[in-house]
C-alpha cells in the first residue's frame, strides 16, 4: 500500500491486488468522491448509524464529523489490512473502524441493528471499493439486507399478532404446569436420524417415500408441525412430536381432527390457546417469555426463531441430539409452480396469495419461483446450519426437491430410508411436570403493571400540558438544576426510562415493539445536525412526551380491555 497526492489535493491509496495496482477512489477527481458519501448520507438523523466499506486514506473524515452528532454510529469496514493498520480503530468517540471478516460483519449487524432504527440504516461504499472488492462487498451487503429484513420482520409481527399474542400468553399461562420444558428432551435420541416434515410442494413425493418404506420409519424421529400433520396420519404415519409456533386460529383448523392424538405438542407462550387448551395429548413448553419474567424459570430454554415452523422443529430434533436431520417438504420455493404440496392445503389458503416475486437456485442449479419472505426463511436456516458446520455430531441432509440450502446436501428421502442404518436408538419423549407457575398471581402482577403506567402516562401528560401552555422558552443546558420545569422533563424521562426497561414491559411485546418502531418513526426524526438544539429546547421534548404519553396510554388501556377479556373465557 502507499499514498499518492490526487490532482485536487487529496491523498488517496494505492495497493496491489492479484498482480494489479489499483486506486482505492478517483486521483483526478477525489473531492467527488467525498460529495458521493455526503450525498449518501443527505437527511441523517440523530440516531442512524452508518456503515462504511473502505476508509481509503481517511481524507473523508473531516467532513464525515461535521455530518454526525454525537447519537450517530458511524462503523467503517476497511478490506485491506496494510489499510487498516495505518489508523486507530477508534477515530472518534462513535467512529470506529473494522478490519473487515465476515463473522464480524454478521456480529455487528446483528449487535446494532433492530426494529427501532432499520429506517435509519444508511450505507456507502467509498470510491472504488466496490469494484475492487466485489466478493466482501457482496457478503457485507447480503449480510446487512438479511439484518435488516429480520428486524422488520418483527415489527412486521408485531403489527399483525400483537392483539393475539397478549390473548393467547393470557390463556396459556393455564396449562404451563401441566407442560414439559424442553430442556429435559435434550440428548434423549443423540444419534437417531430425525426427519423434519414441512408443507411444501415437495412433501408430495416424500410421503410416498415414507410409505413405501413405512416399516423403516420406527428408527427415524418424526417432527412435523400442525399443517402438515393431518397428511401424515391420513398416510398411517404417526410422528413423534407436533410443534405448533403460529399464533392464529388457522392452526387449531389444521389439527381440529386430531385433538386426540397420543403424540406430545410443543409450544410456546404465544401459540394459539384455542388449540392448546383443547388438545389432549401431552404438552412441551418452548419458553421465549416466561424465561425472562418469572424468577426461577431462568433456565427454561427457546428454540431458534427463523419465521417458519419448521426452523423451530430442526432446532428441536438438533437438541435431542438426532442426526441426520432429514428435510422432508423444505421447498422454500414454488415447485412445480405450487405454493404448498397437495397433501398440506386447506381451505383457508384460499384467500392467501402465494405470488412467485423472485428467482433462486433449485437443488439442480436451475432457477425456481420463491417469494422474499420464504427465500428469507431460507437464508436464516442456511444460516442455522453454518453455526453448525464444525460440529461433527449433526448434519443436515435436503430430501426436498425446491430451493439449494447450503449445508443440507441434496439426497433422495427413498434412497436413506432403503439403504441407510443408524446406531441411535429412538426414545420416546417422557413427561415430567416441573413446572410450578401461578398463572392468577402472574395475571395480576401484569394488571398491576398496567394499571401503574396508565396512572403514569397520565402524570406525564398532566406536566407536559403544563409546560406547554406556560410557553417559557428555555434550553435544558442552561438551566438551574433546581429548575421545576427541568425536574419535570427528568420526572417524565424517568417513566419513560421505567416502561421501556420494566420485566413486564416483555408480556406486552408486540405492542412494545410497534409502538417504540411507530414513536421513533413519527417523532424521533430530528436530523443530527439539529440534535443539540432541539434536546435542549424545552418546548420540544414537552411536545415530544405528550405524544408519546398519549399513544402509550391509549395502547395500555387496549392491552388492559384485552386481558381482562381474555380471562373472563378461560379462567
């Protein structure tokens, strides 16, 4: 590496990559590179962060500081390592540069970005950068797409469930004692294939596989989730464990049939109480709330998240130790033009649409029709799998005939089921009810948590209702400490501080999630170089907290009305 002096008085690097000498930006014109970040980052807000790739020789920075407050983070992700050891990896208090590896590039995505600022991500590649390392470039951007679509999807979530998630926490607290945690399933079949049944085209074919080899079935672990149980039984095919994640009513359409079934159901708090409260089969407790709420539950264990049922059933076979893990129906991909195999529709799916949006890889390399949401679902079990890939105890194997999942080689279900033996021996999953929870006492206490907050939304809309119709005009820097309207801003930003930070404020998490994406997005949209002006203006934090008092109020009174509600039809 070494610098040069470009025509319009800049420095910019040189470096030597597969025998060619290339310049990092423009030596004639450098000065248009910097107006290309500038530009980049037109409109910044006080909190967006802002990602990087290249600091070249670092002639940006000046302007780069006067762009930011002191809210911003700025990351820079420099390919070059001779590059990179010509600077500190700190330049400034929140700029900080990163010798760019892949691992940590997905390590901090995923540490900084989430559903509070997706709409305040910005990104450049500085000069040529992009060009020169075309391969990283593409990792970092794949990465920070696939970030960003998760954190949405949360939010996305939490605007569709977050009614039915409070009813069906609510009701389901009712049977957590008569559940088994699924921490005690761990290791109990290490060694025994699983095969993991999900509903896409491809399940079709498979269960004419398992059928045909159906005597071979009583050595393989059989997880399937709630659409796609009905076309087992109908096959003579009886799995070993349900696994129902989905909270609306269409799951209790899809297992109405088979309430009955002697084969354990797992769940978790937010799975739908209509079904678990009429199914009589044995129960196991998959935990993403309780777990964090309820001291002495700590050690309850989730299962990993990655928007489809069927990630939560490979996650689970992974914990009780089974491998291969068989993919049976895990198209991620409209084969043969189809959006669900014939054995898995239900009348309900009429109404949804299934529209082909994108293309990707089959299992042959041609391309196949997906949609963004299931080609995200792939990209998060690819990711699932690579966690794994130095661990020789499991591996994935994709017996489906849709989307390449890297990590689970193709093989024909037919083939493993005919000619493969397997040293594990399956156990069938024994029931032990440790858990003690009082589901009327813990109802209460988040009553009680509301109830609070209401009382507080309105003490904070009182003051800001004050502060507003005195109309002083002060800066909250240059204010007495004893300042009453200073102590009332403080008052206030301790509630907020309070509910954000509350355990409780985890019961009500869809609610959560959308109104801090909302509040953020309608009032939090002060540019950076407005920051310090307007924080210590007292007029506008006042306005500030009266719209967020008023939205939380009105949404605290929903989550009461719904709660209430829901114990009156189930306790």
């Amino acid at each position: 590496m070494k610098k040069f002096k470009t025509s319009d008085g800049y420095q910019v690097c040189r470096i030597k990559k597969e025998g060619i000498y290339e310049y990092l930006a423009d030596r004639d014109h450098y000065e248009n590179e910097i107006h290309k970040l500038l530009d980049t980052l037109d409109g910044l807000k006080f909190d967006s962060v802002i990602f990087l790739f290249g600091i070249d020789s670092g002639a940006y920075l000046d302007q780069l500081k006067k762009c930011i407050c002191t809210r911003n983070l700025v990351v820079i992700f420099e390919p070059n390592r001779s590059v990179f050891n010509q600077f500190p990896v700190h330049l400034s208090n929140n700029i900080h540069l990163v010798l760019y590896q892949e691992q940590l590039v997905k390590q901090i995505f995923d540490e900084t970005i989430s559903y509070k600022n997706i709409n305040n991500i910005y990104f450049h590649a500085f000069g040529n950068y992009e060009r020169i390392y075309k391969k990283e470039y593409d990792r970092l951007i794949r990465h920070l797409d696939w970030t960003i679509m998760n954190a949405a999807s949360l939010v996305y979530l939490a605007k569709r469930f977050k009614t039915v998630f409070i009813q069906n926490m609510i009701a389901n607290m009712k049977i957590i004692n008569q559940a088994t945690p699924i921490h005690r399933y761990l290791l109990t079949n290490k060694d025994v294939p699983a095969i993991v049944v999900s509903g896409g085209p491809s399940l079709d074919q498979n269960i004419v596989d398992m059928v045909k080899y159906k005597d071979k079935l009583k050595n393989y672990f059989i997880i399937t989730g709630s659409r796609t149980l009905q076309a087992l039984v109908k096959n003579g095919i009886m799995p070993d464990m349900i696994v129902s994640v989905d909270p609306v009513d269409a799951n209790y359409e899809m297992m109405k049939e088979h309430l009955d079934l002697d084969v354990p159901l797992a769940f978790y708090e937010y799975s739908n109480r209509y079904l678990l409260s009429d199914y009589k089969g044995e129960k196991i407790l998959i935990s993403l709330v309780l777990s964090h709420t309820i001291l002495g539950m700590e050690h309850l264990k989730a299962v990993y998240c990655g928007g489809s049922v069927s990630h939560a059933c490979i996650d689970i076979a992974n914990m009780l130790g089974c491998s291969p893990i068989l993919l049976a129906g895990q198209d991620f991909a409209h084969t043969n033009q189809k959006h669900h195999s014939n054995s898995a529709v239900f009348p309900f799916d009429s109404k949804n649409r299934y529209d082909t949006q994108i293309f990707i890889k089959d299992i042959h390399g041609n391309p196949t029709g997906s949609t963004i949401t299931l080609d995200s679902f792939r990209r998060n079990l690819e990711y699932y799998i690579d966690c794994y890939k130095n661990q020789p105890r499991v591996h994935f194997i994709n017996c489906s005939y849709g989307a390449a999942i890297k990590g689970a080689p193709h093989r024909e279900l037919g083939e493993i089921l005919e000619k493969s033996s397997f040293a594990g021996k399956k156990k069938a999953c024994l029931p032990d009810h440790e858990l003690n929870l009082n589901a009327e006492e813990t109802i209460d206490t988040i009553m009680a948590f509301v109830d609070e907050y209401l009382t507080r939304t309105r003490e904070g809309l009182e003051l800001c209702q004050i502060i507003i119709s005195e109309n002083h005009i002060k800066s909250l820097v240059d204010i007495d400490e004893d300042d009453i309207d200073l102590q009332r801003i403080l008052y206030m930003l301790q509630i907020v501080n309070q509910f954000e930070n509350h355990i409780c404020s985890r019961y009500l998490n869809g609610y959560v999630t959308e109104f801090l994406y909302d509040i953020k997005e309608r009032k939090e949209s002060m540019q950076a170089l407005d920051y310090d002006k307007l924080t210590s203006n007292l007029q506008y934090q006042a306005a500030f907290f009266r719209e967020y008092f008023e939205q939380l109020n009105k949404i605290l009174a929903e989550v009461r009305d719904t709660i209430v509600s829901t114990v009156s039809e189930f306790y």
